[in-house]
C-alpha cells in the first residue's frame, strides 16, 4: 500500500474533514492535549514515521511542538473519501525516544 498522502491528509484537517473516534477523544481528555494541538501538529508538524501497511487506510506518525512541548500525533487518511482520522496523540517519553523526539531507542 502507498504511504499516507500528506497533501490530502493536511487539506482534510483545513477544511475540518476529521473523524474523532469516542476512544481517542477520552484519551486526549485525559492526556490534557486538545483537539486544536493535535490538528496544528498535522498541519505544520513533521511527519516521523510511515505505516503504509496499516488498514484500512495508511498512517503515519506525526511530531510537532505546542507551546515548546514535543506531541506526537499518528492519522490516517482516507484518500478516495478526502478524510482524516485521528488515531491517538500523546507527550513522547524520553525512555522511549532519543532527545530528538524522532528516533526510538534500540
């Protein structure tokens, strides 16, 4: 399967084409992370990781900063329907990343 299309994912998130699963808004209550961080961190962020193989649709894992802070966002997007689908977002741990927030630790 072709990885995520950014161009597509980042247009789904512009014009609020998101789908909020009731899991992963619960998640985000209780990590304190809004739903605004996490679409800004789609839009400007860096995509980190691909799971193109991820079903139904391709996924990738997205780091931005918000007010100085790393978050980590994985999405799928749904490229024939133009969807965007928030799958979890979180605080990245330094006991599971290296400092650049990028690289996992081996």
């Amino acid at each position: 399967m072709k990885p995520l299309n950014l161009e597509t994912l980042r247009e789904a998130v512009r014009d609020g084409r998101v789908e909020w699963r009731k899991h992963v808004l619960q998640k985000l209550a209780e990590r304190g992370i809004s739903l605004s961080a996490a679409m800004q961190v789609l839009l400007q962020g860096e995509r980190i990781q691909d799971y193109s193989e991820d079903q139904p649709f391709p996924s990738a894992l997205f780091l931005g900063y918000i007010s100085n802070k790393p978050l980590h966002v994985v999405a799928a997007c749904d490229n024939a329907n133009r969807r965007a689908f928030i799958i979890t977002a979180y605080e990245p741990s330094l006991d599971i990343f290296e400092s650049d927030y990028r690289t996992r630790k081996k």
